[in-house]
C-alpha cells in the first residue's frame, strides 16, 4: 500500500512539473509568436495569388505579365540605361492597377509599391527608368488615375542573372492591415 501511494505522489507531482514547464513556456513564448508586427517586418506573405485582381490597401492589383530583358527601350526605340550591373537582367512586370474609394488621390496619383521576390525570400525595390513606354510609378503627372478606373504601369527591376530562375512573383503590401500579398505569373 506504501508504494502505491507514493507512486501515486510521484505521478501528480511529475504530472504537476510537466502542467507548469508547459504553462511557463507559453507565457515566455506567446510575445514573440503572436506579434504579428514583427512576423510582417520578417517578411511573412498572408496570402499567394495568381496573377490576380486582389485589393490590398485599397488599390486592386492584376499581375499582366513578368518578363526578362537584357534591354529596355523608351518610346522613340531608343536603348534605356539603368547603369545596369554587369551580370543583371531587366524584369519587367506589367500589372494593372486599380485605385478603390479610400485611396487619396493626390494631384491623380497614389502610392503603388511592389516588390519582385523569389522563392529564397530575396526582394527587389523598383527601379525608375526615364521615357519608359508605360508608368513606372502611380503618380506620373502624364499619366493621371482616377477613382476605380484601371490603368497599366510597368514595374522595372535589375536583378542577378543568377536569381531569375528563382523568381516567383511580386508583393503587394498594406502595413496598417498586415498585409502582404505574392502575386505570381
């Protein structure tokens, strides 16, 4: 009867020790899994989309076309110069971009950022080329945007050779709603 009851002590007690390891981790460890603003600053993507329409931030995004250029050329057929390394590829993304009730419209243009990313978690801000054919950015004065009426602007980025086999895609975000889209061809 002895050894039943202190083998009964032991369980309760072991099973005790294991409740309160368990119950100290999670309160050490729940800041850190639940703190969705720095899960976003780390990069993490709510949502895969392909190609698109998805509205985030009140702008709706359409992935048209990503393609890959060793040159670009303006509207006169003239080569662009980006001071391109030696080594990288042109990838151009055209997307269609349509600003929603809730965008301010300021002097016809808005803020549109989208960054090109490939499978190793690697991104790549826009470049801005003059004279491109399309829009580079959302609030060109010679191409202005109006309210929920779509529009084409054109992406441009310099990447390494190497990574252009990688590439999976552009990223569309929203901050104030943790909000980051990876939208593929």
């Amino acid at each position: 009867m002895r050894i039943a009851s202190k083998a009964s002590r032991v369980a309760v007690q072991v099973g005790l020790l294991v409740a309160l390891v368990a119950a100290g981790t999670f309160v050490m460890l729940r800041p850190y899994l639940s703190d969705d603003e720095r899960i976003f600053d780390e990069g993490r993507i709510n949502k895969v989309i392909s190609q698109g329409p998805v509205t985030v931030g009140h702008v709706e995004w359409k992935l048209d076309s990503l393609k890959a250029y060793t040159a670009i050329l303006d509207k006169d057929g003239e080569k662009i110069s980006m001071g391109e390394p030696a080594g990288s590829i042109i990838i151009v993304a055209t997307m269609t971009v349509t600003p929603r009730p809730g965008v301010f419209l300021k002097d016809r243009g808005f803020t549109c950022d989208a960054l090109l990313r490939d499978d190793r978690g690697n991104t790549w801000d826009t470049e801005q080329p003059f004279d491109y054919p399309l829009p580079t950015y959302c609030g060109d004065d010679d191409h202005p945007f109006t309210m929920d009426k779509p529009a084409q602007v054109a992406k441009v980025y310099l990447v390494p050779k190497s990574a252009v086999p990688h590439l999976t895609g552009v990223t569309v975000e929203q901050l104030d709603e943790r909000m980051r889209v990876l939208i593929t061809p």
